[in-house]
C-alpha cells in the first residue's frame, strides 16, 4: 500500500463503499426470494475477504516499516491511518444521524 496515511484510510473507505454498493444492489435483486444456505455462506466468505482486505489496506505499510527498522514510521503511518479514518467514520456518522441522507 502507500506511505501516505491519506490515501490508506480513503481507499478502506472506498472499500467499504464498494461493498456496500454491491450487497444493496444484490439484496434488491433477491427482494422476493428466501434465503437458502448460499446466504450465511457467502456472509461468512464476505467477511473474511473483508478482514484480509482490510488488514492489508491498514497493517502491510506500517509492518514493512517496523520489521525493516523504522519502527516509530511505521507505529505514526499506522495511527495516523486509523485516525483519518476514524474522521472519515465519524463524517458518515454525523451524516447518518443528522437526517442529511437518508
């Protein structure tokens, strides 16, 4: 991934978005059907994909750093990602909460 913290926490964003854009377009598909035993199956594989992708999105970076001897870059890549992305979360929340978009 990047060096640029920026860049790390707007692309697991845009990950996310993503994600969700696809399950919602999937799910207005299956409106009138039950679920069968694909569902938790394909839950249980859409997190797991997730967690890898996030894993590497958030911990690769700062990992390479820290194993090669930069540990204090690689400590700062790693928690300013996550507070941009905690920003960037808490936008979505204030937007969700505020009647904005519904």
């Amino acid at each position: 991934m990047s060096k640029n913290p920026i860049v790390n926490a707007l692309s697991v964003s845009g990950y996310i978005i993503f994600i969700v854009s696809v399950m919602t377009f999937l799910s207005q598909t299956q409106k009138n059907k039950p679920d069968t035993f694909l569902a938790p199956i394909l839950f249980l594989s859409m997190l797991t994909l997730s967690v890898a992708v996030l894993a590497y999105l958030f911990f690769y970076q700062p990992l390479q750093l820290f194993i090669s001897g930069k540990k204090k870059e690689g400590v700062d890549l790693f928690v300013k990602t996550v507070t941009i992305f905690a920003g960037i979360t808490s936008f979505f929340l204030v937007l969700l909460f505020s009647g904005i978009v519904k």
